[in-house]
C-alpha cells in the first residue's frame, strides 16, 4: 500500500532578487512499511524534501498525498495535528528539550493529547525499552552521549506510534560504531512495521534501507533497490 | 506530562533570568503597594484625627447682620433679627440620612456671669456629648455630675484662685468646683461649664440652645451632604462645617496620591517594559526548542500556553512578593510621612487582590506579543537542521 505519494514536487525561495529552485519536480512513491533514504549532496534539496514531507514547508507546486490524505489542502491547525497522529521526527542534532529528564522528552508528544498520566509514563517507558534506555530515563540530555540522545530522539519520535518516521541526519553527528547502533535500531523498527524516510549523506546508511533514492539539483536523479545498495557495498 | 510541565520546569531551568523577570513586575507592584497604602493610611490618620479630635459641623441661629463703615473706618458688624435654636429641635439632627455618621451632638448655652467678682463666659453643656467630643480633656476632679457643681478652665481657675472641692459664686449663687481643667491652649481655658440646664436656668434661657456642636465620622463621610442635610432639618439655624484645616490636609494628600499614581504608573510602564523584553529574548532564545514543539504537532495555541502560564507564574509569584514588599515598605515609610507617631497602617485584602491582579494582567499582557511571536514560528526556519 502506498503510504506516501509526491507528484511534481517544486518548491522554490526567493533570495533577494535571486530564485532558489530547491525542488523542481519530484515524483515519489513511499510504501507502507519501507525504510527509504535520500541522498544528495548539500543543497542537493533533501532536507527541504523532508520539511515538505513533515508539513512544516508549503510547496510552490505539486501534492503530497500521506495516508489518502493531502497534506497541503489541510486547513490551518489541523497540519499541525496531522503532524501529531502521522509523523515522528528524529532531528540531526537531536534537538532534546536541555530541562526535561530523558523520560519527560519521550513524553512531550503526549502532553497534547488526552491520555492517562500512568498510561502516558508507560507509553514512554515502552519507547525507552524500545530504544535500549529504560534504565536512563530519568538522566537530563546533557548527561547522556550522544548516542544515547539520539536514541532519546527516536524514542520521542516513536512514542505515538506514528506511521511515519522521517530522520534527519541521524547519524551526522555521531562516530562510526554509535551510527552503527543508531542504524541498527531503525533498521529493527522497520523489521517491526515502521515506515522510514531518512535523510542521509553517509553512503553506508544505505544499506540499512530498502530502498535508496538520490537527489540531485532538485530532482531525483537515481533511485537503487536493496539488492543493488547490497552489491553498490560488497 | 502536560503544558504546565513544560513551562515550570522552564522556569526552574531559567533561575536567573525568571528571577529579573519577578524582580522587574515586583518592583513596580511594590511601588504601588507602597504608594497607595501609604495615602490610605494616611487618608485614615487624618481621618481618625476628625472623628477623635472635636466639632467638625457647627450649627448657630440665623441672623441677619450688617457690615458697617463710615469715612473708611470699619464699625464691625451689627447684629440684628437675631433667632434662636430650640432644644427640642435637636432631636432632628438625628433624622439625617447620614446619621449613622454622627459621632456626638453638643448643645451650648452661652452668657456673661461674675464669677468670684471677674466676668466670666458660662457656658452649659451636655458633659457626656462633650467628653465624647473633646478626648484630649484632662480633668483634675470630677466632672459636674448634678446642679450646682462647675468645671473651671484652667485659666479661670488660676485667675480665681480656685482648686476641686472649693465653692464660688457665680451670678451671685454658690457653686461648688468639681472640677479644673488642665491647660488646652485653647479657649476652653478661661470659661467656665456647667450642667445644661443649670445653665440656662441661671441664664434666663431655659429651652433654648446658643450654639450646637457636631462631631462626625468623617474619615469616610460626605461632611458637605451632611451639612445641607441638618440644615434641611433645621431651617432656622446655620450649618457650618468646620473642615478648612482638615480639607487643606486631605488636598495635600489628594496632590499626593495624584503623583503617587502618577509614578507608580511609570514604574509599572517600566516592570511591563522589563517583562516585554525579558519575555521576547526567551522567545528567541528558544527558538529551536520552539520548532521542536510545533514538529511534533502542537498547535500554535499550545505553544501560546506555555509562554502564557510562564508568564502567570512569573506574575503571580511577583504580585505576591511586590505586595509583601510594598508592604514593608510602606510600613517604614509611614512614620516619616503620617502626621501622628502612631498612624496605624492599613492593611486592606482589596489592596492585596488588586496588586496580584495587576501584576497578573500587566505580566500576561507585556507577554501577549511574545508568546504570539512563539506560535507563529515557522517551525522550519526554526529548526533550521530540517
């Protein structure tokens, strides 16, 4: 099933008098439970194709369509609430709020919504154990590695169970073994259902996915299977 | 986990700045705490002083008199068509609409006698209404308590040579001296009282009154409507309030309390000013953490919330501790501004509530624009990374 539709995805900023053509025309099909990454060099337009794909990036032109829905006809809060139920989001820098204890940043995406507090305190102890960081939960960020905050992140982002996670450079920040681990445990996710988009400059996190696609000057210029990313390696 | 802890754990992280922030609200509220219970209390003394320290309203009898000159020298006035004040009338005094007000009334009697071979002013009064209205009396003795007996003025007494327990003749009869004022500094010092109607039986005015005296509750009274009130009731008497010194106070403190006001409006123009850019800095320095809310789905609304409840608590805790503060400070300050050394300070809720509220409103309005600011972030340009 198709989760993720773009067709003819153009997004353009006006610098001054200059135009930036970021995206120029990206057609891409997401299936439920794949683990995709996009590649692309900087300024290649993927991390403006995944705040496009976030809902936090109005297109110039083209549609997003996520689970039937199109996400850019939705008026006013209700992205942001699309936003809350559909998208997880783990950031480059990890992005943890400095004053909340790891558990109390798995749980902010819960502080919106109507629940239970113990149920919210084992939805995010769930995601702790999920993570492998059940037994830090109540470190502050700067009391962790970065491993571990990374792996904070994804346990904020998939404490609601979102159907989709979208990842931003996840592994830009950390050494090679941690990155290993941190791929390591997105690729489990995926084996457990989760669809992954994830933006990615590190070749080697390739392999992980099921799919690569590669962006240059806004359009996708290639796009490789497991099989081929699996041989592009060896 | 819910907004609220979002904001208080903020606030725990930003000591520093959260505590410039409550200082900023709390000096301005402390001012105004300051200000405007100093000027009640104030207001309060002088008033306390009114319902403790005499007449304030003086009722005499109609008469029509002439202001006479001849070649430029002044002749006085003469008196003609002069009325009188009938006891029995009094008693209307006490129909007045703001007669809950009426502290004392004291009826006099008025006239010439010898008094041991010395002219001497009588003058009968009611000795319950007089005590009531002049509390800085000191008597050595007693005070008259039937017919027969006199009060002497300290001065009288002197000139006379006369002591408590001696007898004197007044207008010819004997008298004893019950009592001897001590000295007032006023005229009470040379007359000489006695019982009402002894008075005017010695006199020769039986029911009739010379002057009556009024001692109102003023600290809160309209002294003016009370005036045209008893002059209603008593068409044929004069109504005067005796307030020029008093009003001349309650002036200074009314200029007082305009510029009290006055700057406590600066200072709170400036605590809101403090909040205003204390609030947007935080704003701005939040950014990210901003973008990281609004990427997980809150709305602008929530992100509105957290800045808002921040700034209520913030508020709050300084509306609290500016009162506190302006109370203290009021306390010191009262010895130096109040007229008596022992003005009490007044210690109202609605001063309390008020500055709360104020601190409150001032604190969620200066943070209106910032925590708007907040939850129109583009969470993109927020994020930046994505």
């Amino acid at each position: 099933m198709t989760l993720i539709r773009i067709e003819n995805l153009k997004k353009h900023y006006v610098s001054g008098d200059e135009t930036v053509e970021a995206l120029r025309g990206v057609d891409l099909a997401i299936e439920a439970g794949e683990f995709v990454t996009i590649m692309g060099q900087s300024g290649s337009g993927k991390s403006t194709l995944l705040s496009v794909l976030g809902g936090m990036n109005h297109p110039t032109a083209g549609t997003v369509e996520m689970a039937g829905i199109q996400l850019y006809e939705l008026p006013g809060e209700r992205l942001a609430d699309f936003r809350a139920v559909n998208l997880g989001f783990v950031f480059q820098s990890f992005h943890l709020i400095q004053y909340l204890t790891a558990l109390e940043n798995v749980m902010l995406p819960l502080a919106i919504i109507k629940m239970k507090k113990a149920e919210k305190l084992q939805a995010a102890m769930e995601a702790l154990e999920r993570v492998g960081l059940a037994g830090k939960a109540d470190r502050l960020p700067n009391q962790l590695s970065g491993g571990e905050q990374e792996r904070v992140a994804i346990a904020r982002a998939i404490v609601k169970k979102p159907p989709i996670l979208l990842a931003d450079e996840p592994t830009g920040n950390l050494d090679t073994k941690t990155s290993e681990e941190v791929m390591e445990l997105f690729r489990r996710l995926n084996d457990e259902g989760q669809t992954v988009v994830m933006v990615t400059h590190n070749p080697e996190n390739c392999a992980y996915a099921d799919r690569s696609i590669h962006l240059r000057d806004g359009v996708v210029a290639e796009e490789r299977k497991a099989a081929a990313i699996a041989r592009s390696a060896a | 986990m819910k907004l609220h802890t979002i904001s208080i754990n903020n606030l725990r992280r930003r000591k520093a700045k959260m505590a410039f922030l409550t200082i900023g609200l709390m000096v301005g509220i402390a001012t105004i705490v300051t200000l405007v219970t100093l000027t009640t209390s104030m207001s309060s003394d002088i008033g306390k002083k009114m319902d403790e320290f005499g007449a304030n309203i003086l009722i005499m009898p109609q008469s029509n008199d002439l202001s006479m000159s001849y070649g430029g020298i002044s002749l006085g006035r003469v008196t003609f068509d002069q009325r009188e004040i009938r006891q029995e009338d009094l008693v209307r005094i006490t129909t007045i609409k703001n007669s809950k007000n009426v502290l004392a009334v004291s009826p006099k009697v008025l006239g010439g006698v010898r008094l041991g071979g010395k002219d001497a002013l009588l003058v009968g009064v009611d000795f319950d209404s007089e005590l009531k209205m002049k509390q800085w009396w000191r008597v050595f003795g007693e005070v008259p308590k039937k017919e027969g007996e006199v009060l002497l003025g300290s001065t009288a007494a002197d000139s006379a040579h006369l002591t408590p327990g001696d007898t004197v003749q007044v207008a010819g009869k004997p008298f004893t001296v019950a009592g001897v004022l001590e000295q007032t500094g006023s005229q009470d010092d040379s007359l000489v009282f006695m019982p009402l109607a002894g008075a005017q039986k010695l006199l020769g005015k039986e029911g009739r009154i010379t002057l009556v005296e009024v001692a109102a509750l003023c600290s809160g009274c309209p002294i003016g409507d009370m005036v045209v009130q008893i002059a209603e009731k008593l068409p044929e008497a004069k109504v005067t309030a005796i307030q020029q010194v008093v009003e001349s106070r309650l002036k200074a403190l009314d200029h007082f309390r305009r510029f009290a006001y006055a700057v406590a409006g600066v200072v709170i123009f400036i605590g809101s000013l403090i909040v205003f850019v204390t609030m947007m800095g935080s704003v701005t320095e939040r950014t990210t953490e901003i973008g990281v809310f609004r990427a997980i789905g809150f709305r602008r609304g929530h992100i509105m919330r957290i800045i808002l409840l921040e700034a209520a608590l913030v508020s709050l805790l300084a509306g609290v501790l500016g009162y506190a503060a302006g109370m203290g400070g009021a306390k010191l300050a009262l010895p130096f501004m109040a007229e008596s050394k022992d003005a009490a300070l007044v210690w109202d809720t609605t001063v309390m509530a008020g500055s709360i509220a104020l601190s409150l409103i001032v604190g969620m309005l200066a943070s209106l624009y910032p925590a708007l600011h907040a939850s129109r972030m583009d969470p993109t340009e927020a994020l930046r990374a994505l």
